[in-house]
C-alpha cells in the first residue's frame, strides 16, 4: 500500500511502515535479535562509524526494525521529523531534558508536572550544577518572566498531573524560540489524538507510552518526538550512553496498541464527558477538575488546543476526610486502586495535591475511565458516593 499526506491518521496507524510483508504476514514479524550480521567487514566497520537510525541495523540498543516500525507511526501521530522510543516514560524525560541542560543551565518547569520529573528536577540536576525555577503555569506571561540569562528550557506538561491545568502552548513556545531556548512538553494525556503540541510550535514532544499509546497496562514505554536534528542528537548523546532503548516485545505490543488509539480514546472520552458530569451534580463533589465539562476553568484554552478530552479527571470532595476517602476508593468494585492509567480498565487513585495556590493540601480524587460499560461505572460511582458524605 503506497501511504501519502491525503491519508487520514488512523490508516497511518494502521499500515505505515508496513509496506513489506515479511512471507506474507499480516502483522510484521517481531526482530527478537540484539544484533545483525554483515556479509562484508568493511560495511559492519562503516555502520559502526555512523550510527545511525535505520538500514543496515547493526545493535538494537541504537535500532531494531520492530522499535523503528513504532516510532514511525507515534512520528506520524505527532508531526514530527522523528520519534526515539525508550524503555519507559521517565527516560524519555530524562534522556530528553539531559540533551537540553548543561552545568550552569537553568530549567523552568510546572509546578504540576509529574512527581518523578520535578524529584529529577530538585533532586538529582543540581548534582550537576543545573537549577530550575517552579511556575504555576497557567499564565504566559508569569512562565516567560521566570527566564533568566542561562535559562536553556522550559518544560510543560498540559494538562498537567491531577490538577488538569493547562499552558497556553502557543504563546510560550513563540517567545522561548525568539529566545534560543528549547520547549519542551510531557503531552502523555493527548496522546498525539487529542492534541498536536509540535504544530502549536513546541520543540520536544514526550510520551508515557505506556498509557493510551500501549493502551492495555501489558507495557511500559516512553517517547521523544522531536526535529531530526535533535532526534539525531538524542540517540547519540542520549540513548547510546543511558542503555534507555525499548526491548522490541514491548514495541510490538505499542504498535499492536496504536492501531486502536483513536478508537480507544473516543470511549475513553465519551464515558469520561458522561461521568464527570454526573458527579459535579452530586452534593458531596466540591469540584471537577476535567478538561471535558463546560464549567472547566479554562474553557477557552481547551477549545483552542484540543479538540477533546480524555478518561482521566479528579475530583475534590467537599469533606476532606482522609478516612472518608480511602471508605469511597475501598468501596469501589469497577475502578482498580492502582497508579497508572490509559489501559483498558479503570482506575481510582486518592491524591494529595498542593499546588502553590492552595493555602493547605487538598485530597483529590483521580478517577480514569476505562472501555468498560459507561453505565456500570456509573452504578459502581452511585453506589460507593455516599461514603464521601
Ligand atoms: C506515567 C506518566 C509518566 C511516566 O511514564 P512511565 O512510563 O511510567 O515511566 C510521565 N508523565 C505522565 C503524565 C505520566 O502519566
């Protein structure tokens, strides 16, 4: 099958880089194999010199066809030049924000971003003489007062882990490039369906892949959609030194996963719009924090960047009763108490936020919506939700 840009995304996902069919298989074979052979010794030796992405492969820690058959489809998902993919989500984030710091270089980051992210920030940068500034995040003009000199990249993530806020992209990205320094965004809720940040102009897309891409909680994966040039550099710089490389089983099930994402994520959103709803009607709900409800606080920016939401949300009650709390997650029968999301199955998971804005921290309920049936969640939430009174 010939693929071109009038091609919709879904049937990228489900046919690019699968032109040939390997003894007439369907589904491309997976190259379970961590190195490949050369007939000749002078082409092994000129492989080795450039190290580079793609044919002749040589080691799968730099290449391995079922790896890049992945990353072409999460490239296309994305409209970037390129993707690397890696062993998980957090080294995506750190083999992509190592390729953007150096001793001296100063980071600006949400203050909502994912935990281990702003522990990498705090706890184990400034080891190596690099500092970051914290922002709240929802107005640019406070992210862009926060640059400094030997300021080298601003990191988002919108919206942001457990409180749903979002970064105007756009705005942000347009100065920061003015300025020489690199955006880069953790866009692991959009998932590249419900959202595009390279086309409102960030430089560095990274994934958790291991939520909607992979899509069936069987892997872990991560990432890094990016230009050539930096892709280039990443696997060089990055990838080549860290060992971070995704094994070729897990990018054989990500790949199994892609096929189905928008589908996935259309049930996701439907049962999550009806859900949320549901409960900002309920008299023990202080607030919803979904991207998806007209009362969203910020509706426009929503309207102007994405062009859905997904299945996970949070919540507060208006009782903070730790007790009350953990009585609600308990009761549940349909909603797993686990971390993570983006699999099949829903979730519940009690979280204490504490964004600079709250005077003290608040519980927070995050709840992530499924495939199973809207209306047995529904019942699950109806039943369980009087304990939160
Ligand atoms: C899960 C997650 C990560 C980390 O991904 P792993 O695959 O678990 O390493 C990063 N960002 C967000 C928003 C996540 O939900």
């Amino acid at each position: 099958m010939h693929l071109n840009d009038e091609l919709g995304l879904n049937t990228h996902l489900a046919h690019l880089g699968e032109d040939e069919k390997i003894k007439g298989a369907v589904v491309p074979p997976i190259f379970q194999n961590s190195l490949f052979l050369f007939d000749q010794t002078e082409d092994l030796l000129d492989c080795i010199g450039r190290m580079n992405k793609g044919l002749p492969y040589h080691y799968s820690r730099i290449c391995n066809p079922t790896v890049e058959l992945a990353q072409k489809k999460i490239a296309q998902l994305e409209g970037t030049d390129d993707c690397l993919l890696t062993g998980s989500g957090m080294a995506a984030i750190t083999v992509a924000v190592m390729s953007c710091v150096k001793a001296g270089a100063h980071v600006i980051a949400v203050e909502t971003a994912y935990k281990p992210l702003r522990t990498f920030l705090s706890d184990v940068l400034p080891r190596f003489g690099v500092t970051h500034t914290l922002v709240d995040g929802r107005c640019p003009e406070e992210v862009l007062d926060a640059i400094r000199p030997e300021t080298t990249l601003i990191y988002l993530e919108t919206p942001s882990s457990a409180m749903f806020r979002l970064q105007d992209l756009e705005t942000i990205s347009k100065v920061a490039r003015e300025k020489g320094i690199t955006t880069m965004i953790d866009s692991t809720y959009a998932s590249g369906v419900l959202m595009n940040p390279h086309r409102l102009g960030v430089d560095i897309v990274v994934h958790s892949a291991t939520k909607y891409m992979g899509g069936h909680s069987d892997l872990t994966a991560g990432a890094i959609c990016a230009s050539q040039e930096r892709i280039d550099h990443m696997l060089l710089d990055g990838i080549q030194h860290f060992g971070s490389t995704l094994h070729p089983f897990s990018a054989f099930l990500l790949t199994r996963g892609l096929r189905t994402l928008t589908l996935r994520m259309k049930r996701h959103q439907e049962t999550a719009n009806t859900i949320a709803a549901w409960l900002e009607d309920r008299p023990e709900v202080e607030v919803v924090h979904h991207l998806g409800l007209p009362s969203f606080a910020q509706r426009d920016l929503f309207r102007r960047q994405f062009n859905g939401a997904g299945g996970l949300f949070s919540f507060e009650p208006k009782s903070q009763d730790r007790e009350k709390v953990v009585a609600f997650c308990d009761a549940l029968k349909l909603f797993g108490r686990g971390v993570s999301w983006g699999g099949f199955e829903s979730l519940v998971i009690p979280l204490a936020v504490a964004p600079s804005d709250y005077a003290e921290p608040r519980w927070c309920i995050r709840l992530y919506c499924g495939i199973e049936e809207p209306q047995d969640l529904l019942r699950d939430l109806e039943a369980a939700i009087p304990l939160l009174a």
